[in-house]
C-alpha cells in the first residue's frame, strides 16, 4: 500500500496495534464474518475479525482453527459479553494464541477485560458516551471502536459525525480510536483519520463482498438498496430496554415488533426475568440474521445494513475495495 503515503502516515499508529497493512477493519457480523470473509479481509491488507455471536466454545475453536488455515495474517475475535460462556471463549481464543478479542455488546463483565490481557491479547471496545470509553482505559482497554447510528446491526442513538466530535479531540492524542458507521468511501476516512482516528470499521461495504458467504438474494437485496431503507427497530414497550437494530425494512420488521409485544406480555405476567427476556430477543435477532444471510430469506429474515448500503452496488473483491477505500482516502487528502 505504498501508493498512499498521506493515508499510511495517518493509519500509521492503527496498523502498528493491529498488525495489518491498512488500518480498515471488518466489523464483525454474525454468521457472514466466518472464516472466508475475515480470512479474505486480512489477506487484502485490511483486519478481519471472527464474529463468534451465540457460537459454543467448540464452534468458535473450530471457526478460528479454519481462518488459520487460510491466513498467516493477523485477525481478531469479536465477543458478545453477554455470552453465557464468556469466559471459555476467552479460553479458546488463548488457546490459539489470538492477538486481538474485541468486546461487543455491553460493558465487559468484571474480570472479562483482564482474563484476555492475561492471554497477551489486546483488548479493543466499544463505548456509548465517552465517561465510559475513559474508565475502560483506565480499565486497561488497549483501543476503542466509536459507533454512531448510521450502522448495520445493534446500534447507539448518537450519529457517527457527533460521536467523532465528542470522542476524537478528547481521546486521540492518548488513545487509539477507530470510528464505525455509516462509511462507504475513503473520502470519509480521510475526514476521520485528520479528526485524530488511526483507523475505520466497516461492515456493510464488506458484508456482499464476493468472498462473503451470504446468499445471492442476501447480496441482491443490498445492492438495490437506497440509504433510507436501512431503518432502525422501533421500541415497543419503554420497560423492556430493546437495543435498536438498523436493518433493511421487510416482514422480519415486523415479526421483531410482535416479538417485542409477545415478550413484554411474559413479562407482565411474571414468565420470565428481564435478563431472560433480553436474551429472548437476541436470540430472535441472531435465528433471523441467519434466516436472511445464509438461508436467503430476505422476506421475513434479518437483513442487518446500515444507511452506507446506497453505496454498495455490486459484488467485489475485498482487495478491490480496500483499494478503492485507500485511494479515495488519499485523492482526498491530496486535495486538501
Ligand atoms: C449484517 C451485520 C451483522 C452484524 N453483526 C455484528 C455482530 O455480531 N457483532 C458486532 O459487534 N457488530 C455487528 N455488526 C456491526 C459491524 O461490526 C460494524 O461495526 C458496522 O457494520 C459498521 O457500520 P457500517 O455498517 O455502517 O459499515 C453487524 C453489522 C451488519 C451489517
């Protein structure tokens, strides 16, 4: 990547932590970040990481032993730390000596932070406001990923454009942030790397990648797709705490309200605990990513994408969009 010195000079610090050529990482996504896409990513310059979702320890074992056999680059394992077996998968990510976990989905359970720091890995997170981002430095975080609501999947409310400005002035100088959200060309990079990022996460732009695993009509869907057909899930009822899901509009959106409803009603009738019935709806959203994703049911399954989706046209090598992602970075501060 040697034809873009202003990006590289400016990626320069994301790549020495991640080990990679450019400091693009591919966010993980559920049952579509398997062993081919991340394997791809990595082999293109670009960081790929596992996304290990409701995997068991033993799926995740073998998920990790596969992108191994497929690259000798350095890739990263995304866990949710509401998993019930957190900590085993942590165990299995030492096993294969893993350089990278990244903790999604919540504040990391006590202990969770450093049982990975005991592994050697480093530890990359996400937070929603930024007194959070700075106790999990202090906490030992060794980077941050800054989410805004443009996003594919489980989202903030808070837009990507308004997380950077809060986040990067206080945090960059000292820290490593990556921003995700809502990024579909370089010229955006170049605007957040200049902000003080080391690097970007994107997942949508990848998601239909020729290497990507996910069905035809999967990859059919997004590339017809227009930025406001990505919409966020409503919040049914205000007791049961919903996170958001930006996803392409179908029946599925529909079904996920009538979920909401069918769970909010066992919980008035005292049928199960909140904690339960959170995990009910996770539940829901990983069976339907996978209906849509790998089933091709695009009708009533998930079709997780965020509002960069306009921008994904066509199938593409990863190597072909890592390059056009650097050089659309470096025309545009080459322009400045
Ligand atoms: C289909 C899909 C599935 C996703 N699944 C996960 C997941 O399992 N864990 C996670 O931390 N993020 C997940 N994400 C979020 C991505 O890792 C990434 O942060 C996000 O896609 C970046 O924003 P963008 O979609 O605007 O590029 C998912 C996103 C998509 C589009």
């Amino acid at each position: 990547m040697s034809a873009f010195p202003k990006t590289n000079a400016l990626m320069q610090r994301g790549c020495e932590f991640l080990g990679s050529e450019t400091a693009i990482l591919c966010g993980a996504m559920s049952w579509v970040s398997e062993r081919n896409l991340v394997a791809a990513i990595s082999n293109a310059g670009g960081f790929g990481v596992i996304a290990c979702g409701a995997m068991t320890p033993e799926l995740l074992d073998a998920e990790i032993a596969g992108t191994k056999a497929l690259t000798d680059k350095p890739f990263g394992v995304n866990l949710i730390t509401m998993h019930p077996d957190l900590f085993d998968l942590i165990a299995v990510c030492a096993k294969h000596q893993v350089g990278h976990v990244v903790l999604a989905g919540g504040l990391p359970p006590k202990g969770s932070m450093d049982a990975i720091k005991q592994t050697g890995a480093k530890v990359i997170v996400f937070a929603p406001t930024l007194a959070l981002a700075k106790k999990q430095f202090r906490s030992g975080a060794d980077a941050l990923v800054i989410e805004g609501m443009e996003a594919g999947g489980h989202i903030g409310p808070v837009a990507t454009s308004v997380l950077a400005q809060e986040f990067l002035p206080e945090l960059a100088a000292e820290h490593l942030v990556f921003v995700a959200g809502g990024i579909g060309r370089g010229d955006m990079i170049a605007g957040y790397l200049e902000m003080g990022a080391v690097g970007v996460q994107l997942g949508t732009r990848f998601a239909c990648a020729t290497e990507s695993i996910a069905h035809p009509d999967f990859k059919k869907a997004f590339f017809r797709a227009k930025a406001r057909d990505a919409e966020a899930s409503v919040q049914v009822d205000p007791r049961l705490p919903v996170i958001p899901v930006r996803a392409l509009k179908n029946k599925g959106t529909e079904e996920f309200t009538a979920k909401q409803r069918e769970v909010a009603a066992k919980l008035d009738r005292g049928e199960v605990e909140m904690e339960a019935a959170q995990l009910e709806i996770e539940r829901f959203w990983a069976g339907a990513l996978k209906r849509a994703a790998i089933d091709g049911d695009v009708e009533s399954g998930s079709m997780m994408a965020g509002q960069s989706v306009g921008m994904v046209t066509k199938e593409e090598p990863v190597a072909d969009i890592i390059a056009q992602l650097m050089s659309e970075c470096e025309d545009a501060l080459t322009r400045r």
